[in-house]
C-alpha cells in the first residue's frame, strides 16, 4: 500500500525538484524520472518487508502446487511457433 501511495509524490518531485533548486538538480526526461520512482519505490517496499516482524503463524501465506507450472506439449509447439512468426515479421518489416 505504502509503494502505491508514494510513486505519484516521488515523481512529482522528480519533476519540479529542478524548478525548486533553481536548476540546481537535473530535468530528468518522463521515463528516467519513473525508472527513478519505480527503484525508489521498489526500495521502500523491500525496507518494509523486512522491518515488519514475522508471526510464527502467519494465516497471510500463499500455497503453490506445483503441477501449476506445467505445460503440455502442444502449449510449448504453439508458442514456439508465434514466437518464430513474430521473428519473421521483424525481420521483414523492421
């Protein structure tokens, strides 16, 4: 929740942090300034993760099965396949 709520401030001062210092901080382009907001971001959740204390039987766990992770021949022929079109339409069209 924390990361939700702090991505729009911490671009918004990404973007007018060089207005405030009077170009004493650079004007990142809109995509340097997400990928600086995502990290920070992504930092903040990691350092709230781990200062939260674990409960010795936390309800909050998810099981997986992992039969759920199998994939039957003709999935694997099929994508193989789109993914091979994909290739040639590159290579024609790009």
């Amino acid at each position: 929740m924390a990361g939700a709520l702090l991505t729009v401030p911490i671009s918004a001062v990404l973007k007018f942090l060089p207005v405030w210092t009077n170009g004493g901080f650079p004007d990142y382009p809109f995509l340097d300034r997400m990928a600086i907001s995502f990290f920070a971001t992504a930092a903040i959740m990691i350092v709230i993760s781990l200062a939260k204390p674990k409960v010795e039987n936390d309800t909050h766990t998810i099981e997986l099965d992992t039969s759920l992770f199998k994939v039957s021949p003709a999935f694997i022929v099929g994508s193989f396949i789109i993914c091979g079109m994909l290739a040639a339409l590159y290579t024609v069209f790009w």
